[in-house]
C-alpha cells in the first residue's frame, strides 16, 4: 500500500487531504495527517476579534470535524525530516515512512526574533492578532482603550495575509469613529515597505484610502528594536516611532523541524519549483502553503489555487509521468475598509493587481481596488465557503489560474 503523509492540519493540510481522499483508492493509498494541535481556526477571523471579543468561540472548530474519517490523524509534533529515507521523526518517538510527502505547516508569528517585542510591555501595551491568543488579548485591551497613539506595525516581509495589517487599521477608524473617540486617536502604518502595498497600483490606490481616513503611513521603516520604557519604535537608521499602543506584525517563520532538517530558508520556509510546488532535490516532497517559499502571498487562496495544481502533479507521479501542471501565484483576496466595505485584489506571480471587475467583465459582480458593500459581503460569505467547501476539498467555480477578463490594463 502506497503512504502520503501530510505534515499540517490547518487550511492547506486539510484541504489537500480531502481532495486525495476523494481521488484515490483507499484500498491503495494511506493518507496520514500530522499536527500537534486538535483544534481548527479560522484565522482570517482573527482579524475581527480584536473589535468584537464575542465572535471568539465563532472562528475554533474541531480538526477532527474536517478531515476524513478514512485519513489517519496523528495528534503530535514534527522533530525532523529525513528525506533520503523518506521518513518523518515525531516528538513522541514515532517514524512514519513515506512515498510522498506534503508540508503544508504555514507561518507564525516569531516575537522573540525583535529584540524588546517580548518585553515588559507585551500583553499590554503590545499586541499582535495573528493567533488567536493575541486576538482575544488585544479585544480586552480596545474595550477599555481611551485613545491615544495606535501604530500598526509590521517587522518584516513575508507574512501571512500581507493586506491583514491594512485591514487592522481601516477596521479600526470605523471602530474608535463608532466609539465616538476617533478624535482622540492617532493611528499610524509602520511597514518596511515603500508603500502601502507591493505592487504600484494597488499602493496608490491603498495609500490614497489610508490618507483618506486621516491613517499616517510611515514606509521603509525596519525595526530594530522596541524601547520598552521609552514607549518608541527604533529602526536600524536610528529613526524613532512612538506609541502608546503598538500593535504588530511579528516576523513570520516556518515551522522549526525545517530548520532542523536542514531544508529551509533563513525562514524556515522550504525552496520548491514555483510551478510544480516540488523540492527540486527531492521530487517526491511538496509544500503547499505558506509553507512554501514562492513569490507569492502567503493566504488561504493561494493554498486552494495551488491544491489544484499539486493533486494534479502527485496524480502524475503516482502514474510514473513527469508534472505538468503548473501554478502560476494566483492570489486574491478582500479587503475589508471600515464602515461595510470592502476592497478586492486579483493577481498572479507576473500580474499586479488592478482595477476592473471580477470574476465576469463590466457586470462582476465584484469590484477590483474599490471599496463597494458587495465586496464586504463576499468576504463575509466566505466564512461559510471556507467551513463547507473549502477546506473540504469541494469544487469551486473559480480557476486556479488567473484571468485577465474585467481587469483594466493601465496605460
């Protein structure tokens, strides 16, 4: 019988493990999942918290509850790969073999990489919303929260969901202007980028929403470190930044059995065919997900475009042909803008985003890099998509490669 090991239960993990499920013989293939943690977030929900600590216990889910009962689920932690035996060690002792290997462990925030993050002042007037430990310490202190100086910073690139911090910081002017405080509130944008966003034209149009709600954005700024007692942002130049409550982007790592493997990045994240999602050295191992080091985002879309493309990959290994199916980064994602809006971006590894409709040309009914109600109601909808289709492997009508029908060629 032919092993697949998947290590990671979270959105890629359990996604990829339904789609092979449905499309292998079961007789012929045993799929094992490997994870240290039973329960299931949805994590682009932790991006609400922060403004309604009610919603809590609505984005936490049994792993159990999505992935199949014909798939094995081993509840343990990765201590290391050893790739030319085709082998996975557990903490518990435990060795699994396998014939094909699928990573798909993501990010998490690192806060003990800046120096001062994790000082005296973290938990209460440093916050992070990335885990869902964060969200709910961060809701507790905005409930009290009289005003003052709020930066929104992030420490380093690749992270996870790169609009997440943007969308922190919208939600948060709709939310201080509901509490009646927003006068009170100076809300600044730290980001070591030079703009709002990666790309050109979704910086302009971004950084334009940002000015529009009276948002400082402070670009090319590295943290060095945090000054703890002086309450300031202090960048390698030396530039200082000072708040009285500091919420971040810590930097984002891999998981550390790839380090231990000695098959990651300076990240932890593990090198692989842009295209094919494969370990050059090691054919047989795919990642998927933030997990992988592309040129790409690192968000829930990306991991369900690029599934497509693996499953198709494996399905040709399985059969002794070469791959052929190729990932081209499609990523999109909403944006939610405060006030019932939100925004959408569509773009791809060569393809910026732009504006226009999506997925249809001239009726959308989505509208590409402008804020619409439409758009705030698609992103909540896919709360519900994510938890019956999604993750469970199901079809949707969407390609996993990117179109440019709707989409205005600027000139």
């Amino acid at each position: 019988m032919g092993k697949i090991v998947i290590i990671g239960g979270g959105t890629a993990g359990t996604m990829i493990a339904n789609k092979l499920y449905k499309t292998l013989p079961v007789h012929e293939w045993e799929i094992t999942i490997v994870d240290p943690d039973e329960k299931h977030y949805y994590q682009p929900g932790f991006l609400f918290i922060p403004f309604n600590k009610k919603l809590k216990d609505k984005f936490v889910k049994p792993k159990k509850d999505y992935i199949p009962k014909g798939v094995n689920f081993i509840v343990d932690k990765v201590s290391k790969l050893e790739p030319a035996r085709k082998a996975v060690l557990l903490k518990s002792g435990q060795e699994l073999t396998y014939d094909y290997l699928i990573v798909a462990t993501g990010t998490k925030p690192s806060v003990d990489d800046t120096p001062g993050l994790n000082g005296p002042l973290w938990q209460k007037e440093a916050f992070e919303f990335y885990t869902y430990e964060g969200a709910v310490a961060l809701a507790e202190k905005l409930e009290t929260w009289k005003g003052g100086r709020m930066v929104m910073a992030i420490v380093d690139m690749p992270i996870k969901c790169p609009v997440a911090p943007l969308e922190f910081v919208f939600l948060a002017d709709a939310f201080f202007t509901q509490k009646g405080i927003r006068d009170k509130v100076e809300i600044s944008y730290v980001t070591p980028l030079p703009g709002a966003f990666t790309k050109p034209v979704a910086t302009a149009k971004l950084s334009e929403l940002l000015s529009s709600k009276n948002i400082n954005i402070i670009q090319d700024f590295y943290i060095e470190h945090v000054d703890n007692e002086g309450k300031k942002l202090v960048s390698y130049d030396e530039k200082e930044v000072p708040f009285d409550l500091l919420v971040t982007v810590p930097l984002n790592k891999g998981a550390e059995f790839i380090q231990n493997s000695g098959i990651g990045d300076d990240l932890n994240y593990i090198p692989v065919n842009k295209e094919t999602l494969q370990m050059q050295q090691y054919p047989e191992i795919f990642v998927l997900g933030d997990a992988a080091a592309i040129p790409t985002s690192k968000a829930g879309a990306v991991a369900h475009f690029a599934a497509d493309v693996l499953l198709e990959n494996l399905l040709d290994m399985i059969e002794g042909k070469e791959p052929t199916a190729k990932f081209d980064g499609h990523a999109n994602c909403f944006i939610e803008t405060g006030f019932g809006k939100a925004a959408l971006i569509d773009f791809n590894y060569d393809q910026e985003p732009l504006a226009g409709t999506f997925p249809l040309p001239v009726i959308g009914p989505m509208s590409l890099l402008k804020e619409t109600r439409l758009n705030h109601w698609g992103k909540l909808a896919f709360e519900w998509i994510y938890w019956n289709i999604l993750i469970k492997g199901r079809y949707l009508p969407i390609s996993n490669k990117m179109s440019m029908v709707g989409k205005k060629i600027s000139k």
